[in-house]
C-alpha cells in the first residue's frame, strides 16, 4: 500500500518532531477513526519507504492490502448508519 492510497482513504497525517520523539529525525504516520475507540494507525514513514505501508487496528495485526482497509473502513461506516 502507498502512502497516496492512505491519503485517498482520508487517513490523518501525525507529524513527529525530534524533539517530541527523541530520534534523530521527525517522523509521520496515519490514523483513521473507525469509531471514538478505535482507530487505525499506520506504520511510520521510516519504516515504510514509498511503497510498503501497513495499517493495524489498534496494533492488532497489520493490514497491507488498500481493498482490504476500505472494506472494513465501509463495514464501519454502514455499523454507524
């Protein structure tokens, strides 16, 4: 997955600066909210590269497949209907 197709998907950018991280460089990543309590979030951009993103729910296993998250970002939305 890239990172465009989780911006497509309306994932939120999260900016870390070195100075709140503590690392050498700033980092990002993404989030989406299912639900208030619970959230995906993707790997960083460091461990990612251009190409190679995965999300979990809430770190419970990782998710590598677009068509995968859409679907279940649509099963959560329709639970909300």
């Amino acid at each position: 997955m890239t990172e465009d197709e989780l911006i497509e998907l309306d994932f939120i950018k999260r900016e870390v600066p070195v100075e709140e991280s503590g690392d050498q460089f700033d980092y990002h990543y993404y989030t989406y909210a299912l639900t208030p309590n619970i959230n995906l979030v993707s790997t960083t951009n460091d461990e990612s590269g251009k190409r190679n993103w995965k999300v979990s729910v809430d770190y419970w296993g990782e998710i590598n497949n677009v068509d995968d998250i859409s679907t279940l970002i649509n099963i959560f939305k329709n639970i909300d209907k």
